[in-house]
C-alpha cells in the first residue's frame, strides 16, 4: 500500500503582504507530478488545508482544482481540518464528496467510519482525527471533564480503538502538536494561550502509521519513524529554513512502513541575506536570486534612508530590513530630536517595524503619503 502524506498547505497565506498563491500553485503542481509518477493509493492531507477560517475565493478554487485532477486520476484523497481551517465550511458536501473519493472530516468526534483500502495482502483503515480543541471537543462528544488537549484526543480516539478491526493495518490522520517534535518560531499559530497544548507520542499505540498535521518542520516523534510531520507546502516564514516535500509511505503486509521525502521546490525562495547597503546594490550577482522573498540584515552602522525601497529596484520583493547594529538609535517617536530629523512618514513607519516586525508594504506607505499629504494641505489652508 502506497500513500503520500501531505498538511499545512495555508492556500491563501500571505507573506509581508505579499500573495504566496503563485508559489502554492507551482509546488502544488510538482505534488501532482508526483502523485503521477508514485501511483499512490491515497493521498493524505492532514490538515490546515487553508491559512484561515474564511479563506479567500482564488484560494478555495485552487484547492478544487487540485481535487478535481486527483479525482481524475482516481486517487481517494483524506483530509481533515486543521487549527486553521474552518470545520464547517472544509467539510461543506462532505457526504456528496466522499462518493467523488474525497474523505473529509471537519469537527473533531465526528461518528464517520474508517476509509477502508485493500491491496494483495488485505485492508488497510484510515481513521481521521482533525483538530481537537478542548472547548470544541467537550461540545462536539458531551464530554465536560476535557481540559487539555492530551485529554481531548484520547477522547476522540476511544471510539475508534474501540471499533478497530483486529487483523488489518490502521493510519491515523491527526492535527496536533505532539511533546518532543519540534515547532518553528513565527511559523505555526499557538494552540493555547496556557502553553499545555502537546499531546504524547504514546496516544498512537496501536497505528501502523500517524500522519500529523501542524508542524512546519518535516519530522518523525521521539524516534518513532512511523509518526511523521510532512512539513507545510511551502515556507511561510523567514524561520523555516528546511527543504519541502511530500512523504511516500510504502506500506507492508505486516503494517512496516518505509519513508521517502519527494521534494517540493517554488519558484522563489523564503531566506535571509546579511550585507551592507552598497554590497547589496552593487554585486547582486552574489546573494543569490533576486525575485527570491527577502529578509535584508544591514551591517551598515548608520541608518539608511529609505533603504527597503531602493533595494526593492534591484530585488522586487525584499519584505522587511533591520540593521545588524546601528551606532546610533533606531528612529522612534519618542524625542523632538527624532522629529526634527526625520519625517513623519519616517518616524511612523519606524513605529510599524517596532511593533509588527516588518516593514511597510509598498501599497500601505502609498496610502499613507496620501493620508499624510491631505493632511498637510489642510494644515495649509488653516494657517492661510
């Protein structure tokens, strides 16, 4: 039995404010070569299908052209939700899909039985766990005495060790941050504000296979090369510095399971480029490709006027800049020097890096000239 495990796709994530569609699409399609070349049985999708709850219409389309190719192909397809996700609109014509191939499963406790699969050495039954918060999973099981999310799995997995078959081999799809896996910084939503969110690794006694959602970093658990991240579809932080791929799992009779990473490249990379200003203008030969997503690091001692948009004329999308050290302070709001020395479109998107980390985009310091302009004029027109 062949499967390829994906998750963490966030069709319609945004990065700096820029669109990552284009880059979803083009590693999308190499998930399609690959689905292809390996003729799976299945292919696995363990949640965060979307970056958000409402997610955008050109992101919902191609996610119907993804299934629509895969149900040409005659490939089953299982996916769950994911913290991301909103359950009820992933799981819109669920019953309708599944007679397409297509087995999704929004709410958490949800009574649908396993996807049942056979190869020559018998059946093979995937049970699909999607994101179990413990607030939801108290209402969707009736269960008041769930506090965490340790407990809030088990008990959406009692019923289905209950009603496993003896005999056969079971996959499990779950979405979940499992304790001694490792998260990326900036990159994955935190599931509680109280920090208990892990669940252990010992949950999925008993599955020949877990196929995990939620962490961005493709990984195995505590040394259990059957519970596996996939890693998301692309990078979506300057954080995640790992290479991208799909896992084929090959599956034995016995329920053994042998892993092979298939790579997912984008046309453009995520990365980080440390330099000084003027290297940066005059060698760009040297840091690599130039439309590639950046985040600049300036050695530069002194601050630079307007640097993030003077780099953007040789590499378009630099999305934020800081300075390794600066002699001098970074520009605040909060001495009349400051305001003496610089303007207030400086000095407010000095404020903006501050808090949120980045810088501007193109089209909001556009709207803020604007602003910035009227308000000037009217200044004007009082004082005349």
């Amino acid at each position: 039995m062949r499967f390829l495990h994906t998750a963490d796709w966030h069709l319609g994530r945004k990065l700096g404010g820029q669109s990552l569609l284009s880059e979803q699409r083009t590693a999308l399609e190499q998930l399609l070569g690959h689905v292809r070349d390996q003729r799976p049985d299945a292919l696995l999708l363990s949640g965060d299908v979307y970056d958000r709850a409402v997610p955008p219409p050109d992101a919902v389309a191609l996610l119907d052209e993804v299934l629509s190719t895969l149900h040409s192909q005659g490939v089953p397809v299982v996916i769950i939700a994911g913290n991301h996700d909103g359950a009820e609109r992933l799981s819109f014509l669920r019953d309708p899909l599944r007679h397409q191939q297509v087995h999704v499963t929004g709410w958490p406790g949800t009574d649908s039985p396993p996807v049942i699969l056979r190869d020559e050495h018998g059946e093979v039954h995937i049970h699909s766990v999607p994101f179990a918060d413990p607030v939801v999973a108290r209402w969707r099981l009736q269960q008041d005495d769930l506090s965490s999310f340790e407990e809030a799995m088990e008990a959406c997995l009692a019923p289905i060790r209950a009603a496993r078959s003896p005999g056969v081999r079971h996959v499990l799809l779950a979405h979940a941050h499992v304790a001694g896996a490792t998260a990326t910084p900036g990159a994955e939503r935190r599931l509680s504000a109280s920090g208990n969110e892990t669940v252990n690794a010992g949950a999925f006694d008993g599955f020949d296979y877990v196929a995990l959602g939620h962490l961005h970093a493709p990984q195995e658990v505590g040394g259990h090369t059957h519970i596996r991240y996939p890693g998301s579809l692309y990078k979506y932080c300057f954080d995640e510095d790992h290479d991208k791929g799909v896992l084929l799992v090959e599956m034995d009779g016995a329920g053994g399971c042998r892993i092979e990473t298939l790579p997912l490249r984008g046309a453009r990379d995520v990365r980080r480029v440390e330099a000084e200003f003027d290297e940066l203008l005059a060698f760009p030969e040297e840091f690599g490709q130039m439309d590639d997503f950046l985040s600049v690091t300036l050695r530069d001692r002194t601050h630079v006027r307007d640097a993030i948009y003077r780099l953007r004329e040789k590499y378009p999308n630099v999305l934020e800049v800081q300075y390794l050290e600066l002699d001098s302070p970074r520009i605040s709001g909060s001495s009349a020097r400051d305001a003496r020395v610089h303007t207030p479109l400086e000095l407010f998107e000095s404020f903006y890096q501050e808090v949120h980390g980045q810088m501007l985009t193109f089209e909001d310091r556009v709207v803020l000239e604007d602003l910035l302009d009227d308000a000037a004029r009217r200044e004007q027109e009082v004082n005349l």
